[in-house]
C-alpha cells in the first residue's frame, strides 16, 4: 500500500513539473512572437500562441473557479500572473499600445489578486517590453507612473502582507484550542490547570497527530461538544493553519457536517460544493476536492442504540485531490474516532468522580450551615447561596406553601434588583410551581417555550417581572415533609426551589441530585422550625384575639428602640382603650365582649403593616409598635383605626351597635429617652383622649402645659 500511495505522488509531481514547464515554453514563445509583432497582423505561429495562451488560462481559471480557490501556492500565483500579462500584453500590441494606461490599474488588482512577488513579475515583464519596443519620450515618465501606481495602490489595496500562500504552516504543527468546561479557558501552560484536563489535552494532541502519521491530507480537525450544545475545535493540524477559525463556536444544522450530526453516521465527500457552508471551519476559500467526516458516539451510553446516543465530537480530514480517502483511510479515522471517544470518555468519568467528591462536601457544609441558622428565612437564603455556588443557573427561586391558607408565595429569588416582588401570592393552578405541588414530583425541561400547557412559572404577572420569557431550562424541585415509615399520613408540599438558565439544555442527573439533597434537607429543617415557632407562638399570643401578649409586646418594643438607636431612625407606639366595654358586658354579656374584643384583634390585624406588631396589652386595651413611624405617620395609622372600628357596626345574636376607640400615641426618641418612658408618654396621651370626650386620638406631643400638669 505504501508503494502505490510513493508511486501516485511521483505521478502527481511528474504531471505538476510537465505544467510549469509548459507554461514556461508558453510564455518564451509569446515574448517572442511579441518582439516581432505577430500579433498584429496573424498569423500561423501567433493564432497558435494565442490558442495555447487562451487555453492555458482557461483551463487555469475553470480549476480555480470550480473550486473556489483564492489561496493559491507562491508558484501558481506567479503562473497566473505571467498568464494574465502575456494576455495583457497581446492585447496591447494589437491596439497599438494605446491601451497602455490600463496598466496603471492591473499592475495594483495583480498585487491584490496574487500578492507581491507576482505583481513584481509582471511590472518587470510590462516594463521590459515597452522599453526595449517602444521608444517614446514619455515612456520613462509612464514606467515610473507604473512603479508608483503598483506601489501605492497595490499597498493601499493589499497592504503590507505577505502572499497567500506563504505563511502555510508545515504539516504537524499541532495548535490547540481550549474546550469550555475540559480545558482552561487561560492559555495551554495555565498552571490552574487541572491533571485531568491537561491529560485529556495531551491524549487527544497524540491522537490526532498519529492519524496525520498515517493518512495524506490537508487538514485534520476535532469538533467536539460543549456544554451548551454549540461545537468547537479542540485540535487540529493542517497546511492552512493561519487560516483555521479557531475561535468559532458553531452549531451544525446545514451542509455535510449538519447531515454528519444529524444520522450519526459518516460522510465522504470528493467533490465539495458550497464551500463557505461546508468547510466551515476555514477563514478564506481552500481548494479541498475531498472530505471525509466521523461522528464520535458519547461511549458511556453503549447500552443504547447508536441512533439515541449522544455525538459528542467529528472528527474531519480534508485533501486537496479527488478520491485518496479509501477504505484504509476510512478504517484508520474510525479507529482513531473510537480511541478519541475513549478519551472523552475516561475524562468524563474521572470528572463525575470528582464532583461526587465535591457534592459530598457541599452537601457537608450545606447541611452544617443550615443547623446553624435560627428561622426559615435564613433557611430560604442559604438554600439560594449553596444552589448558586454548586449549579450552573441563571436564576433561583423559592416558593413557599401555606398549606393553612392554601395559597403560594414568591419567598426568595437570586436577582437582588428584583427582590421587590418577594412576598408575592402565586396563583395556585395552571403554573408550573402548582403542577410540582399537586405531583409532589419534580419537573425538568430543557425549553419552556416550547411548552404548550403550563408554560408559566409564577403566573403570567410575575413571569413578567422576573424576564421569564428569556428562561429556556427549568427544574423544579419540591420541597416535601418526610413522614416517617409505618406513619400512614399524607406529605406535605411546604414549598419548591426553581432552578433556570437562559440557555437550552436539561438539568442533568447530578444537577437534580444536587436539588433533591439540598431540598430534602431543608424540608427536615424548616418543618421542625415551623413546628418550633408554631409553639412559641402559641406562648406569646393572646388566645381571644391571636394578637401577641403583653410579654411580647414590650420584647418587641425594646427591640424597635434599639434599632432606631443603631440606624438613627424614628417609631412610634400606640396605646388603644376600648370606650364602655362594660356598658356591652352588662347589657349583653361577657361573650359580647369577648366577640368585641375579637373584633378589634382582627380589624388592627388588617389595618397594619407586616412589620407592625400588635398586642392585647390587658383587659379592654391594646397596643401597637409602629417601627420607623414619625408623629404624622402614626397619627395616620391611628385615625384608620379608629375609623374602621366606628364606621363598621358589631352585630351579636341579632343586636347591632357601634364601638368607639380612645387612642394615646408617643414617638420615640422625640418624647421619650427608652421605652419604658415611652409607654408612660403614650399613657398619658390615652388618658387626655378619654379626659377630652372618647373616641378621640391624641398624640403627646399635642398636650399642652397645662393639661400635662393636671
């Protein structure tokens, strides 16, 4: 085999010297018949030339276009340009020189077209030959017009570059190129670099110079797979290396490497067509006839058919002759195609080992920071940091289910700018976080747009707030109350942790492992949590209203005081008394009161905000802690109160009468140095609102001398 492929070569190089020195005799005949001006009046000897020279450069120019050549070796880009200014030259002889002038704008196109050495040729053989035919005063003026004309346009069109055909590398020179999540993104000496990647650049670099060892081609390449679905060249050699895109990133959904992708099969290509689609992998137009593409299979799925395994690479071997890639070459690229594969294969493994190891220790630290925080948000937070640090996602949110309630929370999402919409109700159905809730399974797709039923996350409203239209892949994972074996009850969904990137492509098995360890755990957690704050909130709430008792109240209120010291910020505190309570009990019994008292509890409830803390401070009266509240911002809040109490008419068992409220106010730190003074301030206030007449609402600082001192 060796013998046949040394004998085709010595025939290719017999045929390429018997062209160069045809063209070589072609041009001595034409200067020839030039000088002694044949051309202008034809004859035998000049039609002839001019056939051979007509033919020469056809044929020249039908390769060159057939194949789409515009990288052209030194030689043939000086043959072209002898060809085309022998033709010139004819052309000029027959039109008696007048067309002389044309020359200023050939020499500069040839400089273009066929770089430096070759314009170089051709300006000598113009200049030559007008010289020694042509004896005119101007001509020394027009030669130096044509050396300033080639010169400056020639540079200003080419520039300073060298031919096309000169910077080739040698075949061999191996570059390589780094592959997203294999090899360092920093150059190949990274000494970040780890073992494995720097072992799987160096396998594949061996592997792909054996296969330049044993087969003739012009180039050999490697695509293989990222992450994100898109290919790029992890190594190559070639005889155009400077013009190899080593940078692309593309994805094959056309041409012969689209097909390749697309069977998973083979292809043989020995007459190229469409060459910017096909040989993609090309800066500029090379004049390859043959290509021979070999999809690589993902190995670690032998036990699945060839047709749903995964391609994880193609590797690519191109020529510039017809047909030299025969069944040895194919079996050879196979071969090496398998050892390649091997070696992504062996990576992957030592990889998924090592992130085994690696979840081990985030699951560690994971579960060890947890137990040290105190409440559930602090839960929810570090479940946000620990998903950030261990998985690839573009956002992370977690929803939070109040199974009393029956409704949905947004609690927790990775984008801080966007942390305005936390707190928000989710609708319960016909979203993806209800769908998981309802399954009590976790939900994995790789494009929600492609989704035709339960396309929305949070609801279409808060879809659009986050910018869930760019998301493609979604996990959603729930968070589920383990119940113990034997024990024959219903988990519960306490909320689920969404996972999203922007980019196509599922979450994989160790990804959703990931999830279910860190959901599992943290369901443990904020169960026993729940549990816990349930309790204790049973011991610091009133059991007639469900508002917080006298104890808590003045906890809190020790707590708001020091914040306003610390952050220099104001708050406020009311002090409510129910007016003739006793008239109701009297004319209607102590279940009417207790009913009345009940309904103030819930109507403070609805009137205040979240961070407000209310109270049943004892017998008929309550209080309220207004955190970072003004004296204008309390009496507001008061006069609601107030309000809403007298303006809604209390029914019992068929009676119906109104309730008033006498409310006192002090704001902290303008009336009072701590909070034990503040109540007394508040206090007062209450007393002067009952001195004035009921159903009033005083604020301490509205009380004058006089009165403070009665």
């Amino acid at each position: 085999m060796k013998k046949s492929i040394d004998f085709k070569s010595k025939i290719k190089f017999s045929n390429y010297i018997l062209g160069k020195v045809f063209v070589v005799i072609l041009s001595i005949l034409v200067i020839a018949l030039i000088y002694k001006n044949s051309f202008q009046s034809l004859n035998f000897y000049s039609i002839l030339a001019s056939l051979l020279l007509i033919s020469a450069v056809g044929y020249k120019s039908a390769n060159y276009i057939s194949s789409s050549v515009k990288n052209l070796s030194l030689m043939d880009q000086i043959e072209f340009s002898l060809l085309f200014t022998l033709v010139f030259e004819i052309i000029l002889e027959i039109s008696g020189n007048k067309l002389f002038p044309f020359s200023y704008v050939l020499m500069p196109i040839v400089v273009l077209v066929f770089g430096w050495p070759a314009a170089g040729l051709s300006f000598v053989i113009v200049s030559v030959l007008q010289i020694t035919q042509f004896q005119s005063p101007s001509l020394p003026y027009q030669i130096v017009i044509l050396l300033f004309s080639t010169l400056i346009l020639g540079f200003l069109l080419k520039g300073n570059k060298l031919p096309i055909g000169s910077n080739m590398l040698k075949k061999g020179s191996v570059k390589k190129l780094p592959i997203n999540n294999f090899m360092s993104e920093n150059s190949e000496n990274d000494e970040n670099e780890s073992d494995n990647i720097k072992e799987l650049r160096a396998d594949i670099n061996k592997a792909i110079e054996i296969l330049s060892n044993l087969i003739q081609s012009h180039s050999i390449l490697f695509y293989m797979k990222m992450d994100d679905g898109l290919f790029v060249i992890a190594d190559y050699v070639s005889n155009s290396g400077d013009y190899i895109d080593k940078g692309q990133r593309v994805s094959f959904r056309s041409g012969y490497l689209g097909w390749v992708l697309k069977t998973k099969t083979p292809v043989l290509i020995t007459s190229i067509k469409n060459v910017r689609q096909n040989l993609i992998y090309y800066t500029k137009d090379i004049p390859v006839r043959s290509l021979y593409a070999n999809p690589l299979l993902m190995k670690a799925e032998k036990h699945i058919p060839e047709s749903k395994r995964d391609v994880v690479g193609i590797l690519i071997i191109d020529s510039m002759d017809k047909n030299v890639f025969g069944e040895k070459e194919k079996l050879i690229v196979s071969l090496i195609s398998d050892r390649i594969g091997e070696i992504i294969d062996r990576f992957q493994l030592s990889e998924q080992a090592k992130l085994s190891t690696q979840e081990l220790n985030s699951f560690y630290e994971f579960t060890q920071k947890l137990n040290s925080t105190n409440s559930v948000d602090g839960a929810m937070d570090h479940i946000v940091d620990s998903l950030q640090k261990v998985l690839e996602a573009d956002f992370i949110g977690i929803s939070e289910f109040n199974e009393e309630d029956g409704i949905s929370v947004l609690k927790r999402i990775s984008e801080k700018d966007k942390n305005h919409l936390e707190g928000n109700e989710i609708p319960y159905t016909d979203t993806l976080t209800w769908l998981v809730h309802e399954g009590k399974n976790y939900f994995n797709t790789d494009d929600l747009s492609a989704r035709t039923k339960y396309r929305s996350i949070f609801g279409k409203e808060i879809d659009f707030a986050l910018g869930i239209k760019n998301i493609k892949s979604v996990l959603i994972y729930p968070i589920i109350e383990k119940i113990p074996e034997g024990e024959n009850q219903e988990a519960t969904v306490l909320g689920s942790v969404i996972i999203a990137r922007k980019e196509k492509r599922f979450f994989n098995e160790s990804e959703i492992g990931i999830a279910k360890i860190i959901c599992s755990e943290s369901a443990k957690f904020i169960k026993s949590t729940l549990d816990y704050q349930s309790v204790k909130e049973l011991a610091l709430k009133d059991g007639l209203t469900g508002l917080h008792n006298y104890r808590h109240f003045h906890e809190m209120l020790s707590y708001t005081v020091a914040h306003c010291d610390r952050y220099d910020e104001k708050a406020s505190i009311i002090l409510i008394d129910l007016d003739d309570l006793k008239h109701v009990n009297d004319n209607y019994g102590h279940q009417a009161g207790d009913s009345v008292l009940s309904f103030v509890g819930k109507v403070l409830v609805e009137s205040l905000r979240k961070i407000d803390v209310s109270a049943r401070y004892g017998g008929d009266e309550f209080a309220v802690v207004l955190p970072n509240t003004n004296k204008r911002g309390s009496l507001i809040v008061a006069q609601k109160i107030k309000n809403s109490i007298k303006n809604m008419p209390f029914k019992f068992k068929g009676d119906e009468f109104n309730i008033t409220l006498s409310i006192g106010i002090a704001t902290y730190p303008e009336n009072a140095p701590d909070s034990e003074t503040l109540i007394e301030k508040a206090d007062k206030a209450l007393y002067e609102s009952k001195e004035q007449g009921k159903d009033k609402v005083v604020h301490y600082e509205d009380i004058s001398f006089e009165e403070l001192g009665t």
